[in-house]
C-alpha cells in the first residue's frame, strides 16, 4: 500500500510527478505533505509539465487554488491549503474535485470525505543532503494498486 522512494534533487522530484501524472484523470485528488522547501510545488510542477498544463506552475499561496488548463482539457487544480485551518474553509473554495485533477499542499487532513479515492504524499527532508524521502499511499478502490502501476 505504500512506496518509499529516495529522491536525489529538484530534477528528480519533478520526474516523479511526471510518473505520477501519467496514471492520473478527472476526479483523481493527490495530497502533499511535508515542511516548507520540501518540494510539494517542485512535484506539481513536474505534474503539470507532463500534462501539458498552461500557465507557471508556482506556489499557490496568495490565490489559495490556481487553475491550468491541459492539453487533455481536464483542468490541473492546484491549491496551497497552508493557511486553511480547517477541512470546512477547504471546502468553502467549491473546487471542482469530479472534473479535475486536484493536488492540495497542505492538505493533509483536511479532505476527509472529499472523495472515495486519492494518493497521499509525504515528502521529508534529508538532514545531511538535498535527498527527500518520498512516501506514496494509495486510499480506496481506485489506488488499491498504486504501487505496482508506480513501479511499472
Ligand atoms: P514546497 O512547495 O514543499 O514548499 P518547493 O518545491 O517550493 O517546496 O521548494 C523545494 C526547493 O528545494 C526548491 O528550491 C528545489 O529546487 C529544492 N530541492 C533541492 N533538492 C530537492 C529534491 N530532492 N526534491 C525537491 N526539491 C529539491
Ligand atoms: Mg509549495
């Protein structure tokens, strides 16, 4: 149920995203977690790349969600919940989980109930380098086998 992976820089973290993306649709919802400069917008910008998402994929922090159309046409949700205390303020922002796909930095704990469904990572840093320790859980039916489609 869940990946560990050692992520070796910035170039890396954004790959990942882009492995990430590769298994991602509408209404799927991925959950960052981890301290400031950890590299959650790094990830979503790899993401992003890798789904054609127009528009600079940056820290969301003074608009809370930015949109990006893709080249799929299903839209890229990106939203920095640091400064959303509780899971109601979350979903106050109407944000179109069905129709998107939705990454929330900061958003552990505060999507409970949102959906049935959604990937959660942890991204912790290393003390002595810039090596992140990336943890990757699927939740419900439709992550039940994330690991193996990560791998694969
Ligand atoms: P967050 O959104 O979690 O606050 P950012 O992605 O904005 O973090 O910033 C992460 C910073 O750390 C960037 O400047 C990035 O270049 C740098 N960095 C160094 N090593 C890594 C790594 N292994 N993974 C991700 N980012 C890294
Ligand atoms: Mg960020």
């Amino acid at each position: 149920m869940t990946t560990r992976l050692s992520i070796p820089d910035a170039d890396a973290m954004e790959e990942l995203g882009a492995r990430l993306a590769a298994l991602l649709a509408a209404g799927d919802l991925v959950v960052l977690d981890g301290p400031l400069g950890a590299g959650k917008t790094t990830l979503t910008r790899g993401l992003g790349a890798a789904l054609g998402a127009r528009g600079a994929v940056t820290s969301p922090t003074f608009v809370l969600a930015r949109e990006h159309p893709t080249a799929s046409g299903v839209p890229l949700v990106h939203v920095d919940a640091y400064r959303l205390a509780t899971a109601r303020e979350l979903d106050d922002l109407d944000l179109d989980y069905d129709g998107a796909i939705v990454v929330v930095e900061w958003g552990a704990g505060k999507l409970d109930g949102v959906a049935d469904s959604w990937i959660d990572i942890a991204i912790a840093r290393d003390s002595l380098d810039d090596t992140r320790d990336v943890t990757i859980t699927g939740h419900g039916p439709r992550w039940a086998h994330l690991d193996a489609r990560l791998a694969g």
